[in-house]
C-alpha cells in the first residue's frame, strides 16, 4: 500500500470515529467541541446535521480559537462555560490512548482548554483511530506541559530529573509557538510512562507549570475506528 493510499484509509477510520460520536449528540446539549483533525472531522458532521434539521438547539463550547473560528463558519451556535458551566458531550481526540483509556493530549497546543472543558462535561468521548492506541503512555508521542514564559528555562532541569528530555515548541519561523493563553509548550519526550498519576502529580505541584497533556480519569466513551469495524467502549 503506498503512502497515498495509507493516508486515505486513516481518514476514512477517523471519518467513521467521529460519526459515531456525533450519533450520540441530542437535540437541546450543550456540546464541547475538541480540537485536531479527527475531532475537527466531528466537527463538519455536527454542522451537517444541524443544517439537515435534525438536530435543534445545540450549542458548542470550543476547546480552542481555531475551532470557536471553524464552528462560526460552519454555522454551529457557541457559547460559554461561564453561561453553561455544565456541558452535557464532548466529542475529541487524542494523541495516544492506553487500555486504562488513560490519555496524552496537547498535540495542537489545546491541552490547557482541553482540559477544563473535559472537567466540566458529563459525557466525554474520545475518538481515534487505530494508530493513537498505545501499550502503554510516551512510547509513540512525548508529553506536552504548558509553561509561564517568565522563567520557563528554569523548568528544563526538573522535567530532566523527571525524566524526561524536554524541547521548546516553535513555530516553523523559529520563534516559540504560544498557546491560546499565550504560553509556551515544551514536549517532554519520557518514553513508557510506567505510572502517570504519579508524574501528573509531581507537574501539578510545580509552580509555573501551567498545565500538562495526561488526560486521567476523564473519559466516558473511547470510540476507536480499526480495520475490522468501530469499538465503542463505555470506560
């Protein structure tokens, strides 16, 4: 199978992920809206049925100000958690995935949005092909952490005692990527993470670490298109 052919038939398995999520969407929910590719694919589908009628009164909370942006486009009705403090689903993607459905989250740089929202959502389902699914976290992806960037080179020597061998995100002009709250990302290649809590535990007591990209004890729904069909596992 070439590259081409390869690249196509991972988009037809996120395409069937993120119509089974957005099957799950009701009339009348306040409805998260994830960012990446697969969950920017739930994202064109949600606004299909909408202007199908059949769906009514729905509206999104954004994950990110690309996709607050998309949705306009699109058509879906937004609005906040501060006017919705409760979101009813959530439909998004992932990085990586564990059998725990433990995630790492961050790839676009959303993580710290990402995250709140997840926390304030009843159902939160996560879609993802195949290839995120991992034996076990930080083998295929290294671990995004959100940084102040007053003294962000400070962090560089802890991440390390950690475990870690952290690299500044930049933009393909050089300069440090930002992040909706306008902070740096640096993405902490650690290999197998044998045991997350314990690492999500060590980066929330650091000050100036502002958020990270493990996902713990937030998922409801892991939605996973493979070759043989769909997986839908209530976790």
């Amino acid at each position: 199978m070439g590259e081409t052919d390869a690249r196509f038939q991972v988009d037809e398995l996120k395409r069937q992920a993120a119509a089974a999520a957005v099957s799950l969407v009701e009339s009348g929910m306040v409805v998260g809206l994830g960012a990446g590719s697969t969950a920017r694919m739930a994202l064109e589908l949600l606004a299909r049925r909408l202007h199908r009628g059949e769906l009514r009164d729905v509206r999104g909370v954004p994950c990110a100000e690309q996709v607050a942006a998309d949705a306009r486009r699109l058509g879906i009705p937004l609005t906040t958690l501060e006017e919705h403090p409760t979101i009813d689903l959530t439909i998004d993607g992932a990085d990586e995935v564990d059998p725990q459905a433990r995630l790492i989250k961050g790839g676009g740089g959303a993580l710290l949005r990402e995250k709140i929202v997840a926390q304030a959502t009843r159902r939160e389902v996560i879609i993802v092909d195949e290839t995120k699914l991992s034996p076990v976290l930080g083998t295929r992806w290294a671990l995004p952490v959100e940084v102040l960037p007053f003294g962000w080179r400070t962090h560089l020597a802890f991440l390390q005692e950690l475990g870690a061998t952290p690299t500044l995100r930049t933009q393909e002009d050089g300069m440090p990527f930002r992040t909706d709250q306008g902070n740096y990302i640096l993405d902490c290649a650690f290999g197998p993470i044998q045991e997350p809590e314990a690492l999500a535990q060590a980066l929330e007591g650091r000050a100036g670490v502002v958020e990270h990209g493990l996902f713990l004890d937030l998922v409801t729904d892991l939605i996973v298109a493979t070759q043989a069909g769909l997986e839908h596992r209530m976790v």
